[in-house]
C-alpha cells in the first residue's frame, strides 16, 4: 500500500490543505478501482465506510487477492470538511463561491475527441487504452486556479481512468440508494443487489456535469462520435448514496463495505468466488421520473409515509401546518414509485423540497438533482 498526499491550491496565505489517497494493488495490473467518500463534507457514512474498506484492501493486498490497483480516498474534501457556520457543518456548497462540490466537473470529452480522431482502430482493448490515456492527458492541460477547481481536478484526475468509480454520499434521511448513467445499469444492478438498494436513479445528463458523470460520460459520448469504431464503456461510475446523515454506526459500515467488496468481486477485481447474488430489490426507474414533492407553503413538517414503502399516485404523503391560521396542507404523490429519501428539516419554506419518490415513468427535464 502506498500513501499519497495531493496538495490543493492554495487560497490565501498561511492555509494549505490536501487530498491523502491509498494505493494498494498493482497499477501495471491495467485495471483499476476508484473509491472516494465524502465529497459533500458533511455526509459522513462514507468516511467510514471507506475506513472499513482500508482495512478491507490492505487484507486483500496483503493475500495478493487483488487483480487490480485500488485508488481509496477517504475524505474527499478537506475545504468542506473545515466550513462550519453558527455550529453547523456546511459541507455541501463551498462559503465563498456557494458552488456545489459535485457539480462543475470539467468538460473534456471534445479534448478527448480531438486527441483520439486518428488513434482509434477496430480492437476495442486498444481504443480503451487510447482513451484513458487521452482522458489523462486532457485532464494534464487544465490549470485550476482556486483551491475549489485544484479539488476537482485532484478528485477527477485520480478517477478518470479507473474501470469503476464508486462515490460515497448520503441523503439527508433515506434508504440506501444509487444514481449512475443509464447506459452503465447491467453493470451496475449487482451493486444495488450486494448493496439492497431500494432505488437506482438513471440518466445520461443529469445537468452541471456532477462527479459520477464527469467520470463515464467520455465513454458513451465516444461511442456516438465514433460509432464505426468499438468503444466500450471503460468507466463505470455510481454515486452511492448511504441512506441518511444519521445514518452512522459499525455495523452498517461494515455491512456497507463488505457489500462494495463483494460487487467488486463479482466484477472480476478479487480474485475470490463471488458470494451469491442477492435479490434485487428494485429495477432503476429514470432520474426524470423522480418526483421531488415541494412545499407550497412554509409550516411544521409531518411525514405520513415512511421510506421505502411504494406510493400510489393520490396519496398523502406529508403535511404542513401553520400553527397560526391552523391550516394543515396535505401534499399528495402524483407518481407512483418507492418513497426512497426525504427532508430531515420539520420546517419548510415555500418551495422547499420534501421528499423524493422513484417513479418509473419520466416526466422532468432541465436540470435534474437538488440544488
Ligand atoms: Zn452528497
């Protein structure tokens, strides 16, 4: 195993920050896995999940079980990690540009296009190595300038070209869920087997390109530029999202990484007999057919539905009181899927998003995550 320390741009004088990756296996091995956690900085089950999985890898390598090099970051945001406000950890958006740490990842594909145009040939295992290392060499040329741009840089330098990328979030409350591309999901759904995830959220452009989609789109935007040629998808990336902010103890931790562990021994990167599928939970609806149940009105927030159970369009889901006018808004579902996260706030502002249910049918275009 090996150690690596990535300094980060710095802001201003006197402050110095940097990103710690762990290296185990072989990069001459060609194949790779990526793993970082906490990019929102104030989602804490993936720091320690990715705990877990250290000791996980560093067993793994030390029995020589590993087929590929894992890449592990195990706080993947340390400018996050040191923003707290009036007692509160804000983790998700940097204080000084209000940008979302999993957004803005640098577009590269018409770099990748350009460097590959006279490269590829007809043997797909050639055209994924002329692509990852474009994407290397595209990602090279970019010169961040904050301490922000140098993170994402950082982050999607050592992702870019690994074969599967997993990012650990969570919600604020929530069952375990997943969001990847929808090209990605028969390489995927073991995952949200080994996982139990009750939702996959699928799309190919989610808007202002977040990690996950930074890291695989290259892939099929190659396969449609240059469809004469075989281009597979060489970077399989989901966003993991490990049920709620609360949601922390050791035994999901170590349920969670023995799951990850397990996904990536199915995949062919362990060299051990992959334990048995369990059943999936739930097929992958659209990201586009999420319905996200916004408050029309600002009040006290009761949920009447719990998560993970289906709801049916019509029905009742929370209510909102003004214990003013002694009101109560009833917001109903006009979709029907799994209730799979919702708000942990019990008081909403007009337009405030509540909750969020899987539907299978898509409805929604724009942008298409949360703030
Ligand atoms: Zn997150």
């Amino acid at each position: 195993m090996q150690i690596k320390k990535h300094p980060l741009t710095s802001p201003a004088i006197g402050t110095n920050r940097e990103v710690v990756s762990f290296h185990y296996g072989e990069a001459s091995m060609g194949k790779k896995i990526y793993i970082q956690a906490a990019l929102h900085a104030d989602e804490a089950p993936g720091l320690l999940v990715a705990h877990y999985l250290r000791a996980q890898f560093a067993q793994l390598e030390s029995e020589q079980k590993l087929n590929c090099e894992v890449v592990l970051v195990p706080v993947a945001n340390p400018i996050g990690l040191a923003q707290w406000l009036d007692h509160t950890h804000i983790g998700r958006f940097e204080l000084s540009t209000a940008e979302n740490f999993n957004r803005h990842y640098p577009d590269i594909a018409d770099a990748v296009a350009n460097l590959i145009a006279d490269k590829l040939n007809d043997d797909a295992a050639h055209n994924q190595r002329v692509i990852r290392e474009a994407m290397r060499t595209a990602l090279h040329q970019l010169t961040p300038k904050t301490e922000l741009a140098s993170l994402r840089h950082t982050l999607f330098t050592l992702a870019a070209d690994a074969n599967i990328m997993l990012d650990l979030h969570c919600d604020a409350e929530a069952k375990l869920h997943l969001y990847t591309g929808s090209p990605l999901w028969p390489m995927v759904e073991p995952l949200a087997r080994y996982t139990g995830a009750v939702a996959t959220l699928l799309e190919t452009t989610s808007g202002d390109n977040p990690f996950d989609e930074a890291c695989s789109r290259t892939w099929w935007l190659m396969q449609q530029k240059f469809a004469d040629k075989p281009i597979p998808l060489g970077g399989v990336s989901v966003t993991v999202e490990l049920r709620g902010s609360a949601d922390v103890s050791h035994a999901n931790a170590i349920k969670d990484a023995q799951a990850i562990v397990n996904y990536l021994t199915h995949q062919g990167y362990i060299n051990l007999p992959a334990p048995p599928l369990p059943q999936l939970v739930a097929e992958a609806t659209p990201l586009a057919g999420s319905e996200a149940i916004e408050s029309p009105v600002s009040g006290v927030v009761s949920f009447l539905r719990e998560l993970g159970e289906t709801i049916k369009v019509g029905e009742a889901v929370v209510d909102i009181t003004n214990p003013i006018t002694g009101e109560t808004t009833v917001l109903s579902a006009t979709t029907e899927g799994i209730l799979y996260a919702r708000e942990n706030r019990r008081f909403a502002h007009a337009g405030m998003r509540l909750c969020k249910i899987a539907g299978n049918v898509p409805f929604r275009t724009g942008k298409l995550l949360s703030a």
